[in-house]
C-alpha cells in the first residue's frame, strides 16, 4: 500500500485537461506527481500553468511506471455516457468508454489508498444503471470501499447548475471509508446566487456582438414586449415562428406521408402557399422539422399547436413584427425563442436577462445560474446588460468568466482562442466542488 502520513499526500491527475483535480487537490495540501493528457494543446499548458511535464495518452504508459501515489484522480472521458452524445458507454466506437479499464490497471499496479473519479450524471443511469454496476463491482473486487453523489456547484453558491457524479473510494486495508460523508450543500436561498458574481465589469478582452446579433436581440425583445401589452401571458413553450400562419396538416399523418394534392390545399411556413413540381419541392415549403417521414411525436403536435394557437390572438401586430426584422431570411435557429424566466409583473425585457444562442433557438433565462458551459463556442452565454462602449451594451461571457465559474481563476494561461478554452471548461472538473469533497475524503493524517 502507498502512503505518506504525515508528509502531505501525492497525487496522480488522469484525463487531466485544464487541470481541476491539479488545482483542487494542490489547495489543501497535494503534490501532483504524473499527470496524462490526450490533447496537445491542454498538454502543453498544463506544464506551463503547473510547472510539470505532463504525460500523452494514458493507454501508452505502463501503469508500472507511474510513481507512487495515495490518490488517484480522474476525470474520464464522459462522451460514451452523455445524454449529449451516443450514449454507447463502453461499447463506444472511439474506444473512450474502455478507459476506465486503463484507471484499473493503474490502481492494480500501484494501490493507491484513494480513488477519486468524476463523470456526468448520466453515468448513473446509463445502459439501465448496468454500467454504473459494472464500474462499482469492479473497483470492489479491487478492494476499494465505493461511494458515489450526483453534485452541482450551485449547491455551493456558485451560479452554475452542473450535475455530475462524483465516485470515492477508500482501499479496504486502509480501512474503508469510514465515516465519510459527501460534504453538505451551503444553506443558500436561490435568489442570493446572481451571475454577477463571476462577471468581470471591467474586462478590456471579450468577443463582441456582431450587428445582426443585436438586431435579432432587438427583435426578440421587443416581441416578448409586444406579447406582454397584448394580454400579459408570455409564452410557456418554445416560440416556432415559422408556424405563423402554417395550416398544413400533422396530427394523424406526417406531411411526408401525405398526397401531393392534400399538401397544396395547405399552407407551409409563415403562411406561404405550398408549391412544387414534387414531393421534395412541396416539403420544402415546410419547416425542417416537419420535413420527416415519421409521424410527428406528441410534444412537436402540441408546439406546433401553441405556436398557432399563439398566431391567432397575436396576428395583428406579429405580421408588421416579421417584417420589420426579418425574420422569415433569418436563420433557421434564430427564428425560434424561449423565454424561461416566468411570468412578469411588469413590462419584460430579455436585455437584463442571460440570452444563448443554441441550436435549438434563442433562448432567454434569469441572471442566477449560467448556462452549462458547453464545447460549442457559439452558445457562449451572452450579457446584454453590460455596457461595453459609450452608449453600447452587451457582449459574451469571457473565457476568465467562463474558468472562474468553473474555479479555474487561478490560472496563467488558458487555450489561445475562446472556442478552445470553453471547449476545455466544458469537459472540465469543478474546482470547488472537488476541493469540498477531497476535504471531507483525505484524511487530516495525509495532509
């Protein structure tokens, strides 16, 4: 068995990325001995930003090789267990899902007292909870004591909600873990978390709006003003303007599966009439997602009826709205919005509100959690109440924003561009969560 009591605790930091278990574990009194990552770019600033080499793929290292430690830490690849991806777990065609086997051998090697893994969520429930299963049996018949807690940063005051599943164990002939408990969320009320807190108001280095950008901000929050002088209900469901005027049919049967003459009686997106030489030609002046074969699930049937039901009341002053902007040439995500901040008591705006432009439309929410950071550098939160310039508001989250939400403040150098460096802190470890949860797990006698 590795240890040593009473000289500080040695870490190992697998998958390692931008470095949380590094910053976590290094603040309560840790030495990082061998760190291994995949990406080139991480793996170069992971030895400028820590001072250390730090190893390529783990998969070419003898697990004979790496030092002794009393922790290992890990951050394995979640791409096979996502809800985002595939879900393929460890039949994952990139062969990702079979790393942990990897973190396996390494703990048969080198017997580590601790093992400290993270992952999404859904690792929990994946594959009916069998992969869950399989991870926990196995690290068992190694003779680690295992347990594992779904946590979130929020729960500790930081604005950000992001589930994970956070699995420690404690070898049995070091006794198990005891009476290890997870550390308890902060007593916290929701509305005294604010976005704010992790804001730079002062940042001279941001990504601006591009002028269309502002303009479809414009347009979006003058509908949702519109929408509120006109009866006061702001919509629950995700706005489909393209539904506007829409008459073509889709309870019983798919537009796809429909005669070309029943196709033409009807009208395709913002009302326009439905025309064409072929079925092609006809689907086509349809919304992209009408175009399918399949028969429309209930959740589209009841959009698709809101956004028409919605139409209908509204249509007087949406019609001179979907001019003004442009709507129809737009693309075909902005042309979508959700507003998920409630019900108002007074006229709304979405410029004192977070907005993101997401695949699936623009989407507005209260300024008390950010979004989850995501590889996708174009749903990079935005905050348009910052004011950027003489009389100019707005501009995106930065990447120091984005590091300090994730703990990561403390670093020199993050990756050269902001596509890059949120891409790294959406795969990366919490600081804060993992520091509480090292805590609670190493022993006082390691520290």
């Amino acid at each position: 068995m590795n240890s040593s009591k009473g000289k500080g605790f040695k870490f190992i930091d697998l998958f390692a990325g931008l470095g949380g278990f590094h910053l976590a574990l290094g603040n309560i009194g840790g030495e990082c001995v061998f760190a291994s990552e995949i990406q080139e770019e991480l793996r170069e600033l992971y030895s400028k930003n820590y001072n250390m080499k730090c190893h390529g793929d783990i998969t070419q290292i003898n697990p004979y090789d790496i030092p002794d430690h009393d922790v290992l830490c890990a951050g394995f690849p979640c791409q096979p267990f996502s809800k985002a991806g595939k879900q393929e777990g460890f039949e994952d065609s990139k062969d990702r899902g079979n790393l942990f086997y990897d973190i396996l051998g390494i703990l048969k090697a080198k017997t580590p007292k601790y093992v400290f893994l993270e992952n999404v969520a859904n690792l929990r429930a994946h594959d009916g909870g069998n992969t869950y299963k399989i991870i926990k049996k196995e690290l068992e018949d190694n003779h680690y004591v295992v347990d594992d807690e779904i946590m979130s940063p929020h729960q500790f005051g930081i604005p950000q909600h992001r589930n994970r599943i956070y699995i420690v164990g404690v070898h049995e002939d070091e006794g198990g873990l005891g009476d290890f408990k997870f550390p308890a969320p902060n007593d916290i009320f929701e509305d005294e978390i604010n976005i704010n807190s992790i804001i730079d108001f002062n940042a001279k280095e941001y990504r601006e709006l591009k002028p269309e950008t502002r303009r479809q901000i414009e347009a979006w929050d003058e509908f949702i003003k519109k929408t509120y002088q006109n009866g006061g209900v702001l919509p629950s469901f995700p706005i489909w303007s393209m539904e506007f005027g829409a008459t073509y049919d889709y309870n019983e049967n798919a537009p796809y599966n429909q005669s070309s003459k029943a196709l033409e009686k009807k009208k395709g997106r913002y009302g326009e009439p439905i025309k064409g030489n072929s079925l092609q030609e006809l689907l086509a002046c349809l919304p992209k997602y009408a175009q399918t074969h399949d028969d429309f699930p209930n959740w589209k049937c009841r959009f698709i009826e809101q956004n028409r039901t919605f139409y209908d009341k509204h249509k007087n002053w949406i019609v001179p709205w979907l001019e003004k902007y442009g709507i129809k040439e737009m693309a075909a995500s902005h042309q979508k919005f959700e507003w998920n901040c409630g019900q108002v008591n007074s006229e709304p705006t979405i410029k004192d509100k977070i907005i993101q432009f997401r695949p699936s439309g623009i989407r507005v929410k209260k300024i008390d959690y950010s979004p989850s950071l995501v590889l996708a550098s174009t749903q990079t939160p935005i905050f348009p109440w910052i004011k950027v310039e003489e009389g100019e508001y707005g501009r995106y989250m930065t990447a120091r924003e984005g590091a300090k939400l994730q703990g990561m403040q403390a670093l020199d150098k993050l990756p050269k561009s902001d596509a890059a460096t949120f891409r790294a802190l959406g795969n990366a470890v919490n600081v804060e969560v993992v520091q509480r949860i090292a805590q609670k797990l190493i022993k006082e006698a390691d520290v």
